[in-house]
C-alpha cells in the first residue's frame, strides 16, 4: 500500500507531465490558419501549381466592384416531397447551384494542361473548403421557410471551377418555401407558386440573377411520391424577374413558377358521387304514399342525417378559405335539396291534419222513437210500446240521418287525397329539373377555371 506521501508526490509528477505536453501542443500550432496559407499564391517569383488566391484578396469585396455581377441560379429538382395546405408550404428536394466569375483567382497552365482543360465550359472539382475563403454572393430566397443541407457523412456539397474562373457550388437541399394558396374553387383549384432567388442588399445595378441550361442540369417530369396535385414546372416571366423595392431600388431574382393542378377524381368519388345519389334517392319520397308516414319520414330523415355528417367531414379536412369553398356550396345544396322534400311532406301532413280539425264533428247515432198501442185482448186493454228496435209488429219508425252534400277533408275523402297525390307528382319533376340546374350552374362556374388553368399550364 502507497502512504499519502508517496501518492501526493506522483499526483505532482503526473500534473507536471501534463503541463509540459500541453507546452509543446501549443508551440507547434502556426500562428496563422494553415487551410488559408496553403491556398495563397506564392511570393518572390515562385510557380503555383494549384488553384490560388492573391494575398491581398478580400473575400468582403465584389469581384466586379465597378460593374454588374451576374450570378446563375440553377434549380434541379429532384422529387416534389409535400405540399402543405394548411401551412400553405410546398416542399422539394433538389440541386441548388449557384454559379458566378472569380476574376481574382490564379489558375496555373500547367494545372489546365495537366488536366487537359481545353474546353472554356468544362470543370473541374476543386477542395471544398475553398469556398470558406471564396466572395459568395448573399443569395436570398423569397418565402424561404426551411433551407436542409442533406449529409451522411459529410454535407452534401461540390465546389467546380472553369477554364474562365466561373466558380460553381451545389448542394443537394430539401426546401420548404411558402406558397400563397386560394381555396375558393376546393377541390376544384389551381395553385401557382413563385420559387424566386435574388440578393438581399444588392440592386439590380451590382448583381443580376438569372438562370441558364449551363447551371441548370434537370427538371425532373414525374413525380415519385404520390401527391393531391399535378405539378408542373415553368420558368418565370419577365414582369416576375425584377422586384420594386421603391427606395431600396429594382432587385433582380431568377427561379421558376410551380402549377399545381388539384387531382379531383378522388373528391369525385368520395362526396360528390354519394351526396348527389342521396339527393336523386330522396325523390323516392314523392312516390310513397302520403298515409305511409313512418316509412316516408325514416327515408327522409336518414337521408339527411347522412348528408349533415358527411359536410362536417367536408369543413373539418377543407383547407380555410375568405368564404365557402366549392365542396362546401355543393354539400349544402345537397342538403337543401332533401330538406325540401323533407318541407314537401310536412305540409302535406299539416294540412291532411288542419282538414280533420275543420271538418264537422260525425253526426250522433240515430235516434229511436218510442210509440206505444192500445190492444184489446181477453177483456183488458193492454198499452204496448216499443224501444230500441225491437218490436214485433212493427211499431218503431227510425229517424235515418241526412247525408252531407259536401265532401270532408278528412280520411275518407278521396279529392283531399287527389290533391296530396298532384303535389308529389309536381315535386317529382320539379326536384330533379332544380338539380340538373344547379348542377349545370355549378360545373360551368367552377370547372370552366379548372380547365383554362389546365390549358394555360400544361406544356404542349
């Protein structure tokens, strides 16, 4: 066993050693950044023979301080991820490029003729890091709610470099950007965002963005992931490349305009469909019989119970809109439409009940009248008298009631029930006439938008 002498003098040894490594750690540390030192030309006449920069470059100054600084933007996208309309957020995942001229760099001819760079559009990769001591231009993207840099190990990014000193740099992102959406016309609508991608302090006099087949690889034309909408990608028009900032200036930005087409076989399927044979099986009512009341009743009221659910299923998964949206209008008026023929047959049993409380009372059983004779039998007079009918000679004469002239609305009236049965035929014609209206109304309004939309967007 150590005493506590002997371990006091080791803890003092060891924490002598590890001053003395951290000393020589320190001391063989340059003062200066070696990833930086090692990408500076050399001096007094020396030949490079890697890519270099000037030692009095600054990487703060734009490399064309007295004239316009043209970057290219290429956009290459990949998959269409999500689109969002609640959040109102479109999200896809893509190649960002970005690509500018570096006059300042030094590109050795032996490194050209080594890499048998005859052509002035071919690169070459260069080291990543090249970038952290690179000027880049402040790229803005409008809208931008999420910009992810996909990495395994390592971020996914390349750095490429021309025979012309054209730096380009790619990431593989996922972007999330915001897209004004109008629900309106749901699920009968057509969406169209903006991607546009400029500076953030420099006007359109220092700095134009544009976007040209040299950046931009790809545009991929279907889609892997099963979405609500047909997109459709095209590039944007010229009012769309120059933003007015008033005093700040006229800002330059390049990028492209996504159309989204909403699929709407599946709405078609799901509520349209059902909702409007609920409407065409609630005309069944007009050919039941006024009298069947618990079997005309149950079909009515199950009907438009059904169609109450149905639109609460429609306005909890419809995306907000400033008024009804298209489905929404549709699911009323098909509630409407069984209301009325639910009005229909109330009226029809109001006033089958208003005509019995008018009708006279039924006239009261008929009356007997009591006459009596006087028989002369044996010596004896007898008084013979006859009641409630009976009689044996004959003796009761009844008074028989008078029938009324004018029919009652009551049951048994069979021109009441003429009139009940010309009210439903009527409805019978008019209900389905109303709703090819309505349905002609409604599909001119709304689906002549979705087809200009359609003819507008769609590529030939």
């Amino acid at each position: 066993m150590l005493t506590a002498q002997q371990m006091s003098t080791m803890l003092y040894k060891l924490h002598l050693i590890i001053l003395l490594l951290a000393e020589n750690v320190c001391t063989a540390v340059p003062w200066y950044d070696t990833s930086r030192e090692d990408l500076l030309c050399k001096e007094n006449g020396e030949q490079d023979t890697h890519i270099c920069i000037p030692r009095k470059y600054n990487k703060f100054d734009l490399p064309f301080p007295n004239s316009v600084n043209m970057i290219d933007i290429g956009i290459d996208i990949t998959d269409v991820l999500r689109i969002n309309d609640k959040e109102y957020g479109v999200e896809f995942s893509c190649y960002f490029n970005v690509m500018w001229t570096e006059p300042r760099l030094h590109i050795p001819t032996a490194l050209l003729k080594e890499l048998n760079m005859t052509d002035s559009n071919s690169m070459f990769p260069v080291n990543l890091e090249l970038i952290n001591q690179l000027w880049v231009p402040n790229v803005y993207i409008y809208n931008l709610k999420t910009f992810k840099v996909v990495e395994v190990l390592s971020k996914h990014a390349g750095l490429w470099i021309t025979r012309n000193k054209e730096v380009m740099y790619s990431q593989a992102t996922h972007i999330n950007f915001i897209c004004p959406m109008r629900f309106d016309n749901f699920p009968l609508d057509a969406q169209k965002c903006k991607f546009q991608v400029g500076s953030y302090s420099y006007e359109l006099s220092k700095m134009v963005f544009k976007q040209t087949d040299k950046v931009q690889g790809y545009v991929k034309k279907a889609n892997s992931v099963v979405l609500d909408y047909a997109v459709f990608i095209k590039g944007l028009t010229s009012k769309d490349m120059i933003l007015d900032y008033g005093p700040l200036g006229n800002f330059s930005v390049a990028g492209f305009e996504m159309a989204l087409h909403r699929h709407v076989s599946h709405y078609l399927i799901t509520y349209y469909l059902p909702s409007g044979l609920f409407v065409v099986v609630s005309w069944i009512s007009f050919v039941v019989p006024p009298d069947v009341i618990p079997g005309r009743m149950a079909l009515l009221i199950t009907l438009f119970l059904v169609l109450v659910n149905i639109f609460n299923t429609v306005t909890s998964n419809t995306p907000k809109a400033e008024g009804l949206t298209a489905i929404e209008a549709w699911m009323l008026s098909c509630i409407l439409f069984v209301f009325g023929a639910l009005v229909e047959y109330s009226v029809i049993l109001f006033q089958s009940q208003k005509g019995k409380s008018d009708s006279p009372p039924p006239p009261p059983p008929p009356k007997l009248k009591r006459q009596s004779k006087v028989v002369c039998k044996d010596n004896f007079k007898y008084e013979v008298t006859a009641e409630n009918g009976v009689s044996s000679q004959g003796l009761l004469e009844v008074e028989q009631p008078q029938k009324l002239k004018t029919p009652l609305c009551g049951e048994e009236s069979i021109l009441c029930g003429k009139r009940y049965i010309n009210a439903d035929r009527f409805f019978l014609v008019a209900m389905p006439f109303l709703f090819l209206l309505f349905n002609a109304v409604y599909w001119i309004s709304y689906g002549s938008h979705l087809m200009l939309a359609v003819e507008e967007d769609i590529p030939v």
